[in-house]
C-alpha cells in the first residue's frame, strides 16, 4: 500500500468506511469551520478516535500505544517540559538508552522532534497515539504545582467572613484561590467524578467527588480558606456573591485537557458557612452512545429497537437521579432522528447540544415551564418530541395528548420500577384509558458497579444469597465474586459501571389491564409471563457472571 494514498481512500479500501461515509465526510469538512479530517469523521460517528488513530498508524507503518492502558513515569514524562508538551500535543512515554519514545498523533512533522531533540538532548522515537487520549496523559501526568502546593499556598490566606464585595472580588482572584478551585475540578474530571461536594465544618472543609455513585474524599483545607474558595465559585457561576442566607443556583464553563466542561453550581447555606455542589455534565466533545451501547442485553435490546419503530405514542425512561435515563433517551434520539423528521426537545437543562435537532431550555424565571414549552412545541409541526421530565400532571397530560394526537414522545419519570410508572401516571391524573392507548413502553434502569478485573475475588453463594438472586431451586453454592480493592481501581474494588433494564412492552394484555385500572404487582406479573425481566433478574444475571457483587445487588434492586 503507498503511504501517499489519501486516508480517506484507504479507510474505504480497507472496508472501514464506506464511500458515501467518506463523501459525506468530505463534504462536511469542506462546509465546516477548518476541521481535520479524523474530527469529522469522529464526529459523523462512522469510526471511534480510537480505530481511526489505529488506522492512521497502520497507513504509515507505526506503532500504536493506547494511552489509557500504560502506566506512565513521571521522570520519563518530564523529560519533555510541559509547556513543549501541550503547545505540541506530545508525551514522552519510554526511554531506552539514549532514546526517548515520544506518543503524537502528527509522527511526520519533524520539527516537532526536532524541537524536542534540541531540548532533551535525545533521539525521538515517534510512535503513534489517539488526539484526545494525549491531552487527557498530559493533564494527568504534568501540573504547575501539585494538589499539596496548592492547599498549602491556598492556607497562608487568612479568611475572615466579613468584608464587603469589592473586597471578596479582590480576595477570590488571587492566585492560590484561583489554582484551587481551578484544581479541584481538573482532579475530579480526571477522576472520572459526576459531582463534586465543598463542605465545610468548624475546624475544616471537606472537598469529596462522586465516582461511581460513592463519595470519596479529594482533599481537606482549611475552614479559614472556605468563604474564599465558595465567593469565588460563585462569582465565576453568576451568582450574588454577597447574599449568603439563601441557596443559589449557577453555572460555568472550564476547558480540562481540551475538553470543555459545563459545570453547574449549587450553593446552601449551613451552620458553619454555605455548602458548595458541583455536577460535572457531560459535554458537546462526547460522541452520542449507540443504543448497542448501553449495556442492554439481546432480549431488552430488541425490545427497545421495536418499540422505537412505532411512528406515535409514548416511551418512557424511569429511575433514580444519576442512573443514566438522559444518556438512553439521546441515544435512543440518535436511532430515530432522520434527516425526514423534524425533533424537537424540551429539557432543564440541556445537556448535550445534538447536530439536527431543535433542543429548548426551561426558564422557570421566564415562566417557560416544561408544559409551557411543550403547547408550544406542539404547535411547531414535530414527529418526534422529548420531554426531559415529566414533572407534573399537566405536563404528562399534554405529553399523553400529543402521543394520541399523532406524535412520538420521549420523556423520563422518578419511580422504582416499570409497573409503578404506569400507577404514577393514572395517579398523576391521566385516565386509564389514554395510558393504555397511548403509552408504547417503559424502561426501568438503575446503574450498577462493575468489578475491577484485576483483584476481583472468587468466593461461593450462601443460601441467603441464592434466595436474593431468586435460584430457588439451587440448593448448591455457585460460584460468585467478591471486591477487595488495589493501585487499579483505587482501593474500591470496582471499576466503571453498567446499566441493568427492566422493560415492558405495553401491548396485548398488559394494555387491557392498564385500561381496566390493575395495580402495580397484576401489570408486573402478567408482564413477566410476557418475557419481562425485572431489575433483580437482570443484576442476579450479572452477579452469576462475576460483573459485579451481591451487595450491588441488594443495593440497587432491594427496596424493589
């Protein structure tokens, strides 16, 4: 293969794209705002960054590293200074002898290892590296100052609580509180944390993150530092600095290793100051998840895919806060959203910005509530409408309304379980008879942790716990796993997490009983003599293959 054959041509002929993806790609790039290739391409979903970095390094024969998968030495690291580092997008991953193996993802700019050459005064070996996986190694592995420096600057600020508002402005945009507060959203995002929790007490201020859905600790400061750190998060969020006696809501934005955060901010005053919540969304630089993608099994798989073929009625997306219904409705918007339909969203807030489709922000100041906005969208010719919440009666009225009227809604609802949904909204003042007519399905989710493949231990149910997997009939011990904790996964014995679904298809049968007003367990039993498997069934699958554990399972599934 010559290496002067243009990328595009090669990905087509080795079949990792087709040619209308390519003149699509082509296409876009010429219309767009001067991306590169490999972003288009990323961005049209037709290849992960990742196999597009590894096609690039098979088409000019050089090596492929994945960075999230190599331990890196900061000694080897700092070889290259940090400035060079992300002026070049470059990281210095192994040394041998008097050679330095040097990760980017431009291995034919030889200036750049010129550069480097003269700086280190070593031979480069260029090898190759996905874009986005660089910046996050550079964000990880370099820092100005580390997090210790930082507290400890931070702490010889003497705090007092009373000054007045220029004074706070002067005070918060100092240095030390500025790298403080900018370090504390850099560490949690590089953690992997949704939220992030500044609370103070008498003596300190405890700054804790959420990692898959625990709290773990991040740092103590001192409560002295505390009304700085909370006057200058409020200030960049757009909040009133000087009232202090009644909760606020703000937010901003921060770039972290190149990719931008919308952070949204919470302040409640407490007893020894106000208490500070951040929750880290998810962004425009993250890919839509397929629906193949989140973690549905081939049966709920299918289900869902037949249920997002029918042309009217309503869907709903059911769980706790934090259990993944956003990320299934957008997927399940970028399954059905053609170029054909017009799609429109009302959402609070709207979390991640979709190409083609027509997203609306509620303004509850504004008086533009989700049932405000949604008799208005109604009346904007959609096929196809997404409700971020169905809050109240009247909304979930002109949700069913419109589902009868010819539409296909999307929305979400707080409830336990998929039957329980279908009560709520008989209870919420929707009559039987419109449920049963208009509602499609429901998906009942929750997130569970997953074991860290490296320290997982093997142990043997007890009959206690084969009674909670519901293996009645099992009167042998089975082979289960058990979480101990290392380095990989931070001592928590779980790494990541994975989505359990409870869905029933509200046809046939189920419809009838919906319609004659049934209770909860009458829908829940007729639809697993349908082929629904509930939340505890679908865990127990998972304890049984080692995934994750029977606390999971009693923490997630037991109160249903």
């Amino acid at each position: 293969m010559p290496r002067n054959i243009r990328i595009g041509d090669y990905l087509v002929e080795n079949n990792l794209i087709t040619q209308e993806q390519l003149d699509t790609v082509l296409q876009v790039q010429k219309e767009g705002l001067g991306k590169r290739f490999g972003e288009v391409l990323v961005d049209q979903g037709y290849m992960s960054e990742i196999r597009f970095a590894q096609a690039l390094a098979a088409k000019f024969r050089i090596p492929f590293v994945d960075l999230a998968h190599i331990d890196l030495d900061a000694d080897i690291v700092q070889k290259i200074p940090e400035n060079l580092a992300k002026k070049y997008n470059v990281i210095a991953i192994n040394i041998q002898g008097r050679r330095l193996t040097v990760a980017t993802d431009d291995p034919y700019n030889f200036n750049i290892l010129e550069e480097i050459k003269g700086i280190t005064g070593m031979d480069t070996n260029p090898v190759f590296a996905a874009r986005s996986a660089i910046t996050r190694a550079i964000g990880k592995n370099y820092s100005m100052q580390s997090v210790d420096d930082v507290v400890a600057s931070v702490t010889q600020i003497e705090g007092t609580e009373d000054f007045d508002e220029q004074d706070s402005k002067d005070r918060v945009d100092s240095a030390p509180i500025v790298k403080l507060s900018t370090t504390i959203v850099e560490n949690s995002f590089r953690a992997d944390a949704t939220d992030i929790h500044i609370e103070p007490f008498k003596t300190y201020t405890r700054i804790r993150i959420r990692v898959n859905g625990d709290l773990i600790e991040l740092m103590n400061i001192s409560s002295a530092v505390h009304s700085a750190l909370s006057t200058r998060i409020k200030l960049i969020s757009g909040m009133n600095i000087a009232e202090k006696r009644i909760p606020q809501d703000g937010r901003f934005s921060q770039t972290v290793d190149g990719v931008n955060l919308d952070v949204r901010v919470s302040s409640l005053p407490t007893v020894n100051g106000e208490k500070i919540v951040i929750r880290i969304l998810s962004t425009g630089n993250i890919a839509l998840r397929h629906i193949t993608d989140l973690g549905m099994n081939d049966y709920n798989l299918g289900l869902f895919e037949s249920m997002l073929r029918c042309p009217h009625g309503v869907i709903l997306v059911t769980g706790p806060t934090g259990s993944g219904k956003t990320t299934t409705l957008y997927a399940a918007l970028g399954e059905i959203a053609k170029p054909n339909v017009n799609v429109i969203t009302v959402e609070d807030p709207v979390e991640k910005q979709i190409e083609g489709i027509n997203q609306v922000q509620v303004n509850e100041k504004a008086h533009m509530t989700f049932a405000a906005a949604l008799r208005s969208i109604l009346r904007q010719d959609p096929d196809i409408v997404m409700i971020g919440e169905m809050r109240d009666g009247e909304t979930a009225e002109i949700g069913i309304r419109a589902a009868i009227t010819g539409h296909l809604v999307l929305s979400t609802l707080h409830t336990n379980d998929a039957a329980s949904t279908i009560v709520r909204l008989i209870d919420m003042g929707i009559p039987s008879y419109m449920v049963a007519t208009s509602l499609i399905g429901v998906v009942a989710q929750r997130l569970v942790k997953v074991l860290c493949p490296k320290c997982k231990e093997q142990t043997w149910s007890t009959e206690e716990d084969n009674k909670l997997m519901r293996l009645e009939n099992v009167d042998e011990p089975v082979p289960i796993y058990a979480a101990k904790g290392c380095s990989e996964c931070n001592g928590t014995g779980y790494k990541g997490r994975t989505a359990i679904h409870e869905i029933i298809h509200c046809s046939g049968k189920v419809s009838e009983m919906i319609a004659s007003g049934s209770g909860k367990e009458q829908i829940e039993e007729t639809a697993r003599e349908n082929g629904t498997r509930l939340l505890r069934d679908n865990v127990s699958d998972l304890v049984q293959q080692g995934v994750t554990t029977i606390d999971e399972l009693v923490h997630v599934t037991y109160a249903v």
